[in-house]
C-alpha cells in the first residue's frame, strides 16, 4: 500500500500533483520530468482519496492514516 502524503518536505525543485483518481505524482520544476514516486522517499504516496468509476456519482473513496477505507459524498 502506498505510503500517505504526510508531512515529508520535497526538496527543491519538486512539487507535486493529484490525478483525477486520487493519484499523487511529483514533479521535478527544472526539467519537468515527473514521476509516481516521492523524490525523497523513493516511495508511491497516496493522496488520501480516489474517484473509482464503479461508484456513484459524486462519490469518492477516501483512505485513514492506518489504511482502512471510507466513502464520501
């Protein structure tokens, strides 16, 4: 399971962003390469929620810090 976004400082240059689906990517503000794995960590991050498509609409899938899922309308 990927890790949460949690409070890990990217190091310069990186920023990151957040897919439609809830997946985080990180991206290097130099070169514009990006990547799904933290610049610091070398791990995938999870946003915290996730649009699947086999909900309803309006509704998301979020996760909590220890893993377990909710749904949100």
């Amino acid at each position: 399971m990927a890790a949460p976004l949690g409070r890990d400082a990217l190091p310069v240059p990186w920023s990151y962003g957040v897919c439609s689906d809830g997946r985080v990517f990180f991206i290097n503000d130099e070169t514009q390469n990006t990547t799904w794995l933290h610049p610091r960590t070398g791990e995938p991050v999870n946003s915290g929620h996730m649009i699947r498509s086999d909900l309803p609409r309006g509704w998301e899938e979020g996760f909590t810090a220890e893993g377990a899922s909710y749904f949100i309308k």
